[in-house]
C-alpha cells in the first residue's frame, strides 16, 4: 500500500458519545483505490451495477463497520481513506489559558496516543464511529442474486412496501405526513453523462426510515428495489453520520408536480457525484443487518500446493479470527495464515476411537479420546462465546473424509459453515489424464468398504465403473486383491502419489495383475489415490 498513490486529509476524531479521540493529519490511500486495484466484478447474467454491494471493514479487535459502494465510488476519493501515517495536530498556545487541567489534560493525552494502523478514517462524517484502527479486512458483499425484471412499457409502481427485521411488512401508496423538503439534484450518468438539474420535494429518507422504525447501525444498510430489478444501496452510517445523509430523499415530486415518468416514488442522492444509485419507481426497501457474527469454518485447503487454494477459501481465512490447523497446513500455507493465533492441531483429536487393545497405554482408549475431543470442542465454543470466529483448516476437500468429522458430535451442522476444496479425486483424475466418467458410473470408497463388502465392488466392476479408493495405501496389498478378484487382472489401474503437490505428484500406471511389481517400487505410505476400472485404458 505504501507504494500507491496517497492522499493527506485532516481527521476529527469525535464520536457520537462526545468522546475525544485526538485530531490528526492522516496519509493514506483512499479505498476506492484499494477497491478498484482488487478489480470487484460481479458473476455475469445477473444485474450488473454495482450500486447494490456493501464493503464491511474488520479490524483486529473483531470490530466491523458497514459502507455502502455508492459512497466510496460517487464521492471524492479523499473522503474515504486507508490511512497508513499518523501525525497528530498539537495546539499552538497553552490550554491552560481556557480550560481547567483537569479538563485539557486527557484531551492533549489523546494526541499522543498510539493509533492503530491501518486506519479507516471517514472523513466525510460528521462523527468518527465509523473509523476503524487495525484494519484487518475489507469485504465486498452481494446481498443475494438479483435479475433484471420484466420489461415494462411504462416504468411504475403503484405501491411501496417497507421491511426490516425489527418491522411487519408495510404497503403504502403515498409518503406519511413528515417535515417535507426541497432539494435541487444535478443528474450525471456515469454511461450517458449530463441529464439535467432537477428539483425534487419529498421527505428524507432517514426521517422515513425512523418513522416506520427499521433497525440501524454502524453494520445496516437498507436496499432499494424497483419493479424491474433496478436496485440501489445506502448504508445506516452515510445517512445518520454524514451531514449530507439529510439530503438523501425519497421523493414524490418533481417540478411540484407529481411523479408519474418512473413513479410514484424516487430515490434521489443529490451529493452523489453520478446518479446512479437514484431510483426510479421504488417498489420496496428492505432494512439489512450485515453485523459480524461469531462462525465456525471448515476450510478445504486443497490437496497440495498453495496454487490449489480457492478464493472462497481466502476469503473465509480473512473472516476468521483463531484457526485450527495441523503442523503441516500452518508451515505450508504461512503466507495465507497472516500470523492469526492457532488454538491446537486437530489430528490430536481428529481420530475415531478405536477399541482399547491389550497392552496398549490408557491414552488410547476411547473414554480418553472422547474427554479430549470434548475439551478440543470446548476451546472452540469458548472462542466463539467471545465474538471470534473460528476455523479449523482441513485437507482437500472436507466432504470426503475430512479429519474435522469429530466436530459433527460437539456443534449442530446448521452452526458450521463448509468452504469447500480442491480434493485428491479432482487433482488425481486431472493427474491421470482419462475421462474417468466414460461409463457414466464413478465410486469413491474407503478402503474399509471394498474389504467389508466385495459384492458391492463386484457390482461396480460388472457396470465397468471408475473406483477411486482414498486412503487405501496402508492396506494396500489387501485392498487391491479384493479389487483383482472383483475387476480382473487385465482392468487397468492408475495410482496417483501426492496429488497436487506439484514436482512431487507420481503417476504409476500398471494392469491389475501387475501389482507386485508396482508395490514393490512404493515408498510412500499414505499420500495416494487409486483409481480402477476400464476408462482409465
């Protein structure tokens, strides 16, 4: 960031509550920067305009603020900034000449405080509750999928409903008595450019949206929708903080006439430097809290090299707070971690209990191993308890035979949020170079299945499907000679080693009959998938 182009801004640190937190010049590099550098897209097919995603800033202490994209993007640049240096504004004559020591003293402490960078500073709000120190993350949010509606001759909705979490659903034809206003809104399309100077009556939308009592706050946002799918977002932060927030008007007027052209009602942001995130014909606002919310993650990692780690993924790293992780995902995957605190190494408790067997230490037992999962499943639920969000870091893709399987007894499904990942059954029949699906049929089994039930392989091998066995490497011999007798010792065979990993993936491909003489080259004893069945020819 420091290489970026940088902006110098004077900063007011005063919040709502009237605390004094120190007046600053600020360097940094404005978010929009930061924003556009990251190239934010939308999927293609959908509606496209941006006007309706919502940025949410973290910092390290879990403390999230919610912006809207219009603000950062239809305002200047300088307004909203990431700011990286610090220096504080020192008055010029003595304080003691004006106010008493108790009361001048906290206030120069405060200037000589050490603030937390990253900074997101708001410059453009009146108080300071949505600057952020320590920024951690920014996120850009789609508040769910929204096409475009059906072509309409006439742009129009008669009615318009109003919803929020705290509030029943309410229809209304026409805008409730409230103090009116008059604003004048010049009209520039970032696609069609200047359309003209408007003068606009209605009631402001703050003033509507406390009369019908929707929830604010630093995390709400409130979206706006027409009949067409046309929607636009505003945050809670950029009508109640910003001095310019009281011009923001839902109109019902223009010209002192009615609206007809696009009406009934119009969403107008005369401080906005384009009109795109005007409405026309506003047919519903929904009140939306994106505060941040204690989660548990099970991330797939992936199968290998860092390369095979997915966006989502990322993604779902910056959100959390404390990580479980075995030894080698956190060597492996450092870069990605960014130094977050590990809570323990779920191997230690990933395993299923197995009966106590003679001789064995009483470690082993399962009494023992249920008393550690329950405490490992503890340690999470305390973090949680505490507003972090925390995730445990699984190999491949978690849905196959993930080692997190142990959570499933300690934390309801519905409380565990799955990232799916690149699995050893992707990487390996990329490995392998053969349209596995040939037949139509594909099995993934554990090795423990195609010893149990030999009829059931004898089947797959009878449709001529692909069996791909995972962690089949420790019983191999016996594994693949119930494979023989079910498959014959003329089907081909593929055995991936260390799939994905890059300049340490082997392929060794032999014919069923030939497993002696391939077992004998094997020196690896766990990273392997096998593939068998006639496609692989």
């Amino acid at each position: 960031m420091a290489n970026l182009s940088q902006v110098r801004v004077k900063f007011n640190d005063v919040t709502s509550e009237g605390d004094f937190r120190g007046v600053f010049w600020l360097r940094g590099v404005p978010l929009r920067d930061l924003l556009e550098l990251a190239q934010v897209a939308k999927e293609a097919g959908g509606y496209h305009k941006r006007v309706d995603l919502a940025v949410t800033v973290r910092g390290a202490g879990g403390k999230q603020v919610t912006l809207s994209w219009g603000e950062v993007f239809y305002a200047n640049p300088a307004e909203t900034v990431i700011a990286l240096n610090v220096q504080p504004v020192m008055p010029h004559k003595k304080c003691s000449a004006c106010h008493q020591p108790d009361v001048y003293e906290p206030w120069l402490k405060q200037l000589s405080r050490q603030v937390g960078m990253p900074k997101l500073a708001v410059t453009g709000d009146y108080y300071s509750d949505r600057s952020l120190e320590n920024v951690t993350s920014i996120e850009v949010k789609s508040l769910g999928a929204s096409d475009w509606g059906p072509k309409m001759k006439k742009l129009f909705a008669p009615s318009l409903t109003v919803e929020g979490s705290a509030l029943k659903s309410v229809t209304l034809d026409e805008l409730p008595p409230l103090e009116r206003s008059l604003v004048n809104a010049l009209q520039f399309g970032e696609g069609k450019g200047f359309h003209g100077n408007w003068r606009f009556g209605g009631v402001s939308l703050r003033s509507f949206l406390r009369h019908y009592k929707l929830p604010g706050g630093l995390n709400t946002v409130y979206l706006v929708s027409a009949p067409d799918g046309y929607r636009s977002l505003v945050s809670w932060g950029e009508l109640f903080l910003r001095p310019a927030g009281r011009l923001i008007l839902l109109a019902d007027r223009e010209s002192g006439q009615p609206i007809d052209q696009g009406g009934r009602f119009e969403l107008v942001f005369p401080g906005d430097l384009w009109a795109d995130r005007w409405v026309k014909a506003v047919s519903r606002i929904q009140a939306v809290t994106l505060a941040p919310e204690a989660r548990l993650f099970v991330i797939g990692m992936g199968c290998g090299d860092s390369k095979l780690l997915t966006l989502q993924a990322i993604n779902a790293l910056d959100r959390a707070d404390i990580l479980v992780a075995p030894a080698d995902i956190q060597k492996r995957f450092a870069f990605y971690l960014r130094g977050k605190p590990v809570l323990f190494d779920p191997m230690a408790f990933g395993k299923k209990p197995s009966k106590l067997k003679k001789g064995h230490a009483d470690k082993e037992s399962p009494e023992l191993r249920q008393k550690r999962q329950t405490k490992a499943a503890n340690l999470i639920k305390q973090q949680l308890a505490m507003g972090k969000s925390v995730a445990v870091l699984d190999w491949g893709d978690p849905m196959v035979y993930g080692s997190w399987r142990w959570l499933k007894d300690k934390f309801p499904a519905s409380s565990i949020s799955f990232v799916p990942g690149t699995g050893a059954f992707n990487a390996g029949g990329a490995a392998i170079a053969r349209d596995i699906t040939c037949n139509g049929a594909v099995t993934i089994s554990d090795p423990f299945t195609i010893l149990a039930k030999p009829a059931l392989v004898k089947k797959l091998a009878a449709d001529g499907a692909t069996l791909a066995v995972f962690m089949g490497m420790p019983k191999f011999k016996k594994v693949m000679a119930a494979v023989t007798g079910a498959y014959g010792p003329d089907a081909p065979m593929a055995l991936v080693l260390r799939a994905g990993f890059g300049d340490r993936q082997k392929v060794m491909r032999a014919k069923l009959r030939e497993l002696d003489q391939l077992a004998a080259k094997l020196k690896e004893r766990w990273l392997g998938i096998i593939f068998v069945g006639p496609c692989l020819k």
